[in-house]
C-alpha cells in the first residue's frame, strides 16, 4: 500500500548556521523519498539562509523555498498549508534536526487514527557552557515548570505538543494558524482543535533535537 504524501513546513529566518543541517536531517528520513516534500517558508532572510536553502534545493527538488513577505511563523505556516501536495503536513522548526524515523512515527500515529496532531518533545541542546547549562535547566521541573512537551516520558495526550504533525484537510478546516501572532500561534491553533473535539498526542521517542 502506498504511503500517504507527507509535506514538511520549514518557517525560516536568519538561521544560515542550523537550517542546512536541519535539511539533511529531514531529507535522509526513513519515510520513502518519493513520497516526502519539504517547503521552507523564508521571513525575509539577510543572511546566507536562502543561499543554502537554494543550493540543496537544486539537488534535490522536494526542497522548494517559498518568500513569506509577512516574516511571523504563523504567517509561513499558512502559506505552507495553502501549497502543501501532502495528506499530511508536519511543521518542522529550523533550529533543530530530527531523527530519521521522524516523520514516519507522525505517520504511523496519524493514519491509525490515534490524535488528530502528533508531537513530541523539544529536547534542547547548547553548543557553548552556557547554551548547555541553559538547556540542563530547561529539562527540570525547576527550568520548565510542569510543561508535558519538555518533561514527559511516555505516551500521553496533552493540551499542546512541539511543533505538531495533522491531516492537511484538518488544518484548512481550522482555517490555519493566527497570522497576527507573533507568538503562542501553535498553542492558540491546538486551543481551538481541542475546543471541536480534536486530540493531541504527546511521543516522547519521536526523535529530535532543538
């Protein structure tokens, strides 16, 4: 049986030192290739991010990249979601990498019917002391509160997840995200997916790092 058609939103800006390994990550997935598009939606980046972004897409033509003259996230999201081929769509967030059974564990929760958006856990990780003593502390009760995304261990649904994986025809049913928000868009959207009766599903093991 044939796979469903996933497409990856990828919101950019200003992020030359992470988005290419972020593309690698997401390109050298599991999931089958030919059945996998990946769209980053650029907020007006003045640095070297819509040069790598163009030079990998030139090799590999499931990366396209889209101008998001409205530069917020939720603003690209929505342009993602409009353009999206995919019976699925996954947000993926530029500053992070992800394991390579990434998206086919968002699948697998998704067509047996499970939630209606799947998400795991930010996992942050620092490059320099500080960046690392800033994500030890974020992966405490103490640095994170009581927050399921940061701090679960095991299967569970929650009031929101990172990022989120759904339906597409779930997101245009929703009419997309907010794109007056500047912030809190994906917690606001699963507000409203809750409010209709819509379940979120928290995976611990979904593999990724922020």
């Amino acid at each position: 049986m044939m796979q469903p058609l996933v497409t990856i939103l990828v919101p950019m800006r200003n992020e030359e030192d992470f988005i290419a390994g972020c593309l690698e990550s997401l390109r050298n997935q599991t999931y089958p290739a030919d059945r996998l598009e990946i769209l980053v939606l650029d907020g007006e980046s003045t640095d070297r991010s819509t040069e790598l972004v163009t030079a990998i897409s030139a090799g590999d033509p499931r990366v396209r990249l889209l101008p998001n003259p409205q530069r917020l996230q939720a603003a690209g999201m929505n342009l993602g979601i409009r353009e999206a081929r995919g019976e699925i769509v996954i947000r993926a967030d530029a500053h992070a990498v992800y394991g390579s059974e990434y998206v086919a564990g968002c699948v697998s929760h998704l067509a047996a019917g499970r939630a209606e958006n799947v998400g795991g856990l930010q996992r942050p990780v620092g490059a320099t002391p500080f960046g690392k003593a800033v994500a030890a502390a974020l992966q405490t009760p103490l640095g994170a509160g009581n927050a399921p995304y940061r701090l679960a261990k095991e299967v569970r649904y929650a009031d929101t997840v990172w990022l989120g994986a759904w339906r597409t025809e779930t997101l245009r049913e929703l009419g997309g995200f907010r794109d007056d928000m500047a912030a809190n868009e994906d917690y606001e959207l699963n507000c409203r997916l809750r409010e209709r009766g819509g379940r979120i599903l928290l995976d611990p093991s979904l593999p990724s790092t922020y």
